[in-house]
C-alpha cells in the first residue's frame, strides 16, 4: 500500500520509464532482431499504462486537472499502444501496412491532445507537464511521417522520447533532494504542494467537472479510427483498430466514475452513453475476424439513442450550453448510423465522425483552460439558469442538500439516471431477433451486454454506496439478466436449439424479481411498475427459450418496459436538476408505520472534517440529537446541559429502566471542581481505567450538579448511580471539549442489536434525530464493559455487562492499581 502510494506522488518518473522503453525501441528499429521484441514491450507498456493512470488519478485528489489529464491521456495511450504491439507481436499484423493503419488512428489523436495539453500547460505555468506533453506529441508526429515516409527515421521519434526522459530525471532529482532536505530545497518545477486554485476536485452542479477533458480526448480517439478512414489515411477498418476503441471505452467508463466522484450527473451520464458507442464499434471491426460481410444496426435502438442524447442535451444546456451544442453531435452521429444498414462502414457516420474529432478538440481545449487559467473562455454557463430566475414555474436545484444520499454519506453523486437510460437502450435493442444462422451479424450484443449488464452494474453500485439497497438490488439483477440473456440469445449460445435448463434459470430470476415488485410496494409507485414491467420481460425470455413465443409479444413487451423506464429517466433528470416534483416518483402503495425512518431530511456529516465535527457541536449547543461514531458502536447523544435535547433523546428510545442514559466527559479535568465528592480511591481508579471502552458506575451524588444537568438529571442513571465514561476515540472527545459532558444512550430501538454503520442510525432514528456523524463502519462490533464501582472502597467490583473489555483484563486493572 506504501509503495503505491508512492507512485501516486512520482508520475513523471513512470512517463520518464515507458519513454525510456520506447527510445531504446525507436533507437534499434533499424536491426535485424528488435532490442525489445514486440509483445514483450506491448506488456511491459500496459504494465506502466496502469500505474500511471492510478498515480493520476491519486495525485488528482490534491491537484488540479492537467496533471490527471496528462496521465490519464499518456496511460490510455500507451495501453492501446502496447496492445498493438502485442497483436504484432503475435503475427495479426504481418500484412502490408497492416501495423501502419493499426498505429496511425491514435497516433494523430495524441499528437493533437498532447500539444493542446502543453499548450495549456504553457499558458498557465505548468512547465514540467507541458515539456512532457509536447514531447510525447512531437514523438506522435514524428512517428505518424515515419510511416508514410523514408525521409523520417526513427531516429526523430526516439529523441523525443529522450527529452521526456531528461525531464523525469530531473523530476525525480527535485523530489529526491525536496525529501532528503525536509522540504528545504525545491527545483523549480518540482514542488507538488500547490494549493487548489479553482476550489476542490468535487465539484457541485455550478462548477467544472475536472475530469471531463480526458472523457473529450477519448471521444477524439474514437473518432479518429473512423475519420482517418474516410479521409484516406488509413486504408481499412479492421481488428488492428479495435485496441484504440476498446481502450477508449474501458477507460471512459472511468471517466463515468470519478465524474460520478466529482459530483457531474449529466456528464457521467454522456460519458456512460459514448462508451457504449466506443465498445459497439470495437465489436464491428472484431466480427469481421470470422465473417466477410458487414454487421448492421438495429434501427430501432439508434432512434432511441438519439432521443436520450437530446434530452441529455437539455439538461446539459442548463448547466452549459456549449457542452449542450457538443451533445448535439452524437444525435448526429446516432441518425447517420440509423440511415445506413452497414452504419460505421458507411461514409455518413464517419464524416460526422470528423465533426466529432474537431469539436472534441475545441472542447478539450476549452475545458482545460478555462479549469486553470484565470481568464474565461466564454460558454454561456449561467446564461440559462438567469433566464430561470425570472421563471416561477421552473427553478433550479441547488445548495448543499443537491447530492444528499439516501442514507448515510456518500462520495458519489446519483446514478439512477444513466442506469434508467440503460434499461430503455436495453429493452429497444431486443426488439430486433437476428438471424439464427448468423447471430452476430446485427449489432445487439453491445447494446445488452455493455448498456444492459456493464453500465446497469455501475448504476447498481453507486446506488448501494448511497444507501439504496432495494434499488441497487434491482440493479444489479436487471444487469445480470440483460448480460446472461445478451450472451445468450444474440451470442448463438445455444443457436436454434431450446433448453429446458434456460427455462428453469429464468424461472427462478422471476421469483427474485418478484420479491422486488414485493418490496417497492413500500417504496413508490413508479418503482413499482418499472419492477413489474420487467416481468414482462422476463417472461418473453421464458417463452423464447421454450420456443413458444407468440408474435409479436417481445415487442410489446419491450415497448411497456421501454416506456417505463424512459419515464423515470425523465423523471430523474427532472428532481435532480428542478426544485418541486416536475414528475413524481409517486408515493408508496402501502404505507406501514416505522418504515422509511432514514427518508426524513437529516444531515449526514463525514467525521473526516473538523467542520462536520464544530457543526454538529453546534447542533447540540442549541438543544438537538446526534448519532456519533465512537471506539465501540453508534451512539445517539445530547448536550448534558441541555434538559429539552435530553428529554428528547429519552423520549425518542422509549429507553428501558434496566438501560438507562449514561454521562460521558472528555476528561477527568470536566469533574475537577466535584473531584472532592469522590473517594480517593474511586478517583484514582478512573484515572488509571480511561480512556477506554469501559463504563463505570459509580454512585450519584452532588457532583451531578457541578454538571448543569438540572431538570435533565432525572433521565440519567437511576435514583442510585450513574455509568460515566471517557471513551478512547479522538472524534468524540473533541466533540466534548466543544460542547461540554454529553448524555448518551445506544443509537437504536430497546431491544434491537447494536448500530454498527451510520447507515444503520439513518434507516433505525433517522426521523428522531437532527444529524449523524457518518465514519463508517465501527471499529468493533461489541459495545462497552459497563462495572460496577459503587462498592469499590471495600474492594469490590461487579459487572452490569461484559462487552470489549472482558472481566479478567478489568479485574487485573483493579489489582495492579492497588498494588501500586
């Protein structure tokens, strides 16, 4: 973990590596016999393709977009680039200018997306990424004439690959010297630790996704495959080019989830939607391997696809209206691919293709200026959103609440709406059969597999990091249906034949989704019919597999499904992006007391950041209840001096009499001014047992009113005693240096087991409390030892409750303490 974490910090010396690799490759290709033989150096560049695009995307954490632009872009470069190498390697690319039509597509894309990287890095005094970046370019543009003239040798290329090499060392000498010397001596250039001059990575509806430039240069990638076709730069479409389009697509689903991260809905979304174009036509280029003709697209599909690409547009134009207008291009594209039966081998797409790779490179360029520099290039962002402020009907959402999570607290912004899109693009996609003798032959498997199963198993995800359980299990369901049935039925799996043990699989995914139409009874009606549609689904797949499907059923049934879904991608667009319900979700069909506690606005604050931390000190100075974590489990808490928050929190557990509320301090000097209405020995014990995960009672008496509890005192402890702690957990504590002695009671109903994750306060007194600490999962899963010391001047203990602690280790405490 240390050792990666290192490399998060020394990106320039893994470019310095593969440059290395690539100079002594360019300097022996004049040989006989290779230095590096082809297959070992396509390894050895996907090997440092994959560090380097981690050391990006770590050190993007902390600072500003070129960098991860110049990493990413270098990685996925050089990832395509090793796996030609390997496909030569291998002999796949022995004909005559097979390897020249192979490289050449990704080559030109780099060579431009670097030299608009260093171009920027110029402008904005980033000298060391834009020396990388111009070198690598010049090496592209060195090694494209190589190929298409003698005149240029190799020669060029592997100095090109020197200069990177020179500046990674002198990168790593800096950083060398600035850690040997304590941050005392800094090369210029060298010093990683600039602060964040446009604010933080995370950025909110308002703000630029930083991430969003790198996504454009993949789109410039795919495009270029296509484009060089048409302009004759290259002289065929086959497997050589699939690396470039599939490199594209793994990595722009990347993009979709740090865009996810970076709290960019729409552009994750986009993102998502022009991989699975990347991916399509990979899988185009690869059927021809095994059959001479052409695939063709479902046409159905693409008019769909171009529908959601212009309601994305809409949106996005709310936001931005230049990245609006760049949407605009891939409504082309999808109604150029819907004209032509052969789509991407047809010169309609691909000349929008060439419109595509000149707008992406303006957008590039755009996007990382205007993320770096001072100076704007004009987009009309706000533009729109003025012209709503003087709108009463629409008005847009925003403030801190815009990405709350469901439950608890998440990293991630909202995915529903690319997952809702996935299933609209799924279910239109089955619509066309295929032939059964040729099953590849029309272009459905990408559709089902990568929009149905990959991008659903995203949407999945991010829903169940942001508490939604019943959705992420949908999800993910859907997705492994969409991705076996793809395989299946538009693979030629089991061709014409039909198997009873197909039926029995899908039978049982019925029942599964049954359970699940079940379950969004109690959650909205809408949901509830998008659960229910599919089993419409599911059963045209039953009756296919037992070759008993009436005609025209699957049709219907998709369109049912389909219209649905494209409902509720409406529909989370909408609460997403307006205040209000433009189009509701709808309510739950059956509502039971107790369920739906964590859907009651209640702040969720991560206890990473001491501001989480003042506010909720501030929530409880003014009389509210928290669920904090601790060194042991989730606890609801109250200010002791605060009688009405107290009385809340008893109320709000209906706390049993043989639990009752303890008092917890940050430290004995809380008790000083009452240390005199302690035995000796009760002091010094409480000295040498905290802090730890043991609670001691000890007997009540007039020190209770040195706390200031007042009216609240009847709510803690018994007639008798009271259980005081000072827990061993630095977030706590410092919550009671702010407020003062807290009182404290188990963050759950009596009688149910322990809250051992924020999300678990959230779904159990989510609608009783103003605000939860959110840090995850507890350290352990066992609450405190609770002893009992109010006989402890005739040296005796006993024990209310054996929890960490166990009696031994306590007992032990006891007997060296008196022994000493």
């Amino acid at each position: 973990g240390q050792s990666l974490q290192a490399l998060s910090c020394f990106p320039p010396p893994l470019s310095h590596t593969g440059s290395l690799l690539l100079a002594v490759h360019f300097y022996g290709s004049t040989r006989a016999a290779p230095l590096i033989p082809s297959t070992a150096l396509g390894v050895l560049l996907l090997i440092l393709s994959s560090l380097l695009a981690y050391a990006g995307i770590r050190r993007s954490l902390r600072n500003g977009s070129l960098f991860l632009s110049l990493c990413l872009t270098i990685s996925v470069f050089w990832c395509g680039y090793g796996v030609v190498f390997v496909l030569r390697g291998q002999g796949l690319l022995n004909d005559t200018g097979d390897f020249r039509d192979a490289l050449v597509p990704g080559l030109v894309t780099f060579t431009l997306a670097l030299l608009i990287i260093a171009v920027v890095g110029f402008l904005c005094r980033e000298v060391i990424l834009a020396m990388i970046a111009s070198a690598v370019s010049l090496a592209s543009a060195h090694e494209v004439a190589m190929h298409y003239s003698t005149a240029f040798g190799s020669s060029a290329v592997a100095c090109n690959y020197m200069i990177v090499c020179f500046v990674g060392g002198y990168f790593a000498l800096g950083r060398i010297l600035y850690f040997l010397t304590k941050d005392k001596i800094a090369l210029p250039g060298t010093d990683l630790a600039k602060k964040k001059t446009h604010g933080q990575i995370q950025s909110t509806s308002g703000s630029m996704n930083h991430f969003a430039a790198t996504g454009l240069i993949l789109n410039m990638l795919s495009a270029s495959v296509f484009g060089c076709r048409l302009l004759g730069i290259t002289g065929k479409l086959f497997i050589g080019q699939v690396p470039w389009l599939w490199a594209a697509g793994i990595y722009q689903i990347g993009i979709c989830i740090i865009s996810y991260r970076a709290m960019d809905v729409l552009m994750a979304t986009f993102f998502g939607f022009t991989s699975i174009l990347k991916f399509a036509g990979g899988y185009c280029l690869l059927y021809s391997v095994w059959q001479p003709e052409e695939p063709s697209f479902p046409t159905p599909f693409l008019v769909v696809f171009s529908i959601l690409f212009v309601v994305l547009a809409l949106f996005l134009t709310l936001k931005s209206p230049v990245d609006g207008l760049y949407l605009l291009f891939y409504v082309a594209y999808c109604i150029a691919l819907a004209c032509c039966p052969k789509g991407l081998f047809e010169g309609g797409p691909q000349g929008v293709d060439v419109a595509i790779f000149v707008a992406s490179a303006l957008m590039t360029l755009i996007h990382l200026y205007n993320v770096r520099a001072n100076a704007k290039i004009a987009t009309g962002k706000g533009a729109v959103k003025a012209l709503l402020a003087r709108s009463s009907l629409l008005k847009l959402r925003e403030g801190a609440d815009l990405h709350a999570p469901y439950l608890g607290y998440s990293k991630y912004a909202d995915a529903e709406v690319l997952g809702y899109a996935c299933s609209v693009l799924a279910s239109f996609a089955i619509t066309m059969t295929g032939d059964p003798q040729a099953p590849l032959a029309t272009v459905v498997i990408p559709w089902v597999v990568v929009a149905g199963g990959i991008l659903k198993l995203l949407g999945g995800s991010v829903a169940f990091a942001r508490g939604k359980t019943l959705e992420s299990s949908a999800f993910i369901l859907y997705a492994v249906m969409w991705i076996i049935w793809g395989l299946t039925r538009y693979g030629g799996l089991y061709g014409t034949t039909r198997s009873f043990h197909a039926a029995v699989g899908i039978i049982a995914f019925m029942l599964f989704n049954g359970f699940i139409v079940f379950c969004t009874l109690f959650l909205n009606i809408t949901w509830f019919f998008y659960s229910l549609t599919f089993l419409l689904i599911a059963v045209s797949f039953l009756l296919d597999s037992i070759h008993a499907l009436p005609a025209g059923y699957d049709i219907a049934a998709t369109l049912i499904f389909g219209l649905v879904s494209f409902y509720c991608f409406l529909s989370a667009l909408c609460n997403s992006t307006f205040e209000g319900s433009c189009l509701p979700m709808g309510r739950p069909i059956v509502q039971l007391s107790g369920v739906g506690g964590g859907m009651t606005k209640c702040l969720h604050l991560p206890a990473r950041k001491a501001s989480s931390v003042k506010r909720i000190a501030d929530i409880l100075k003014n009389g509210g209840t928290c669920g904090i974590p601790t060194d042991t489990v989730y606890v609801l808490v109250a200010a002791c001096n605060r009688p009405d928050a107290v009385e809340k929190a008893h109320q709000s557990k209906r706390q049993a009499q043989d639990r009752p509320m303890s008092l917890w301090i940050s430290s004995l000097k809380q008790l000083e001014p009452a240390k005199h209405l302690f035995t000796p020995l009760l002091w010094d014990f409480m000295e040498a047992a905290w802090p730890s995960p043991i609670s001691l009672v000890v007997p009540r008496g007039e020190w209770v009113d040195f706390l200031g509890m007042k009216d609240s005192a009847k709510y803690v402890g018994t007639p008798q005693s009271i259980a005081i702690r000072i827990p061993d957990c630095s977030v706590t504590t410092h919550l009671i240096d702010l407020v003062g002695p807290i009182v404290v009671t188990s963050a759950n109903p009596t009688g149910e087991a322990d809250t051992t994750h924020h999300n678990q306060v959230y779904a159990k007194l989510g609608d009783k409390v103003d605000a939860v600490l959110c840090d995850g999962p507890s350290p352990e899963n066992i609450a405190s030892t609770v002893v009992d010391c109010t006989k402890i001047d005739s040296g005796n203990i006993g024990f209310f409750r054996v929890g960490i602690i166990p009696k031994s280790q306590v007992k032990l405490t006891l007997i060296l303490f008196l022994l000493s």
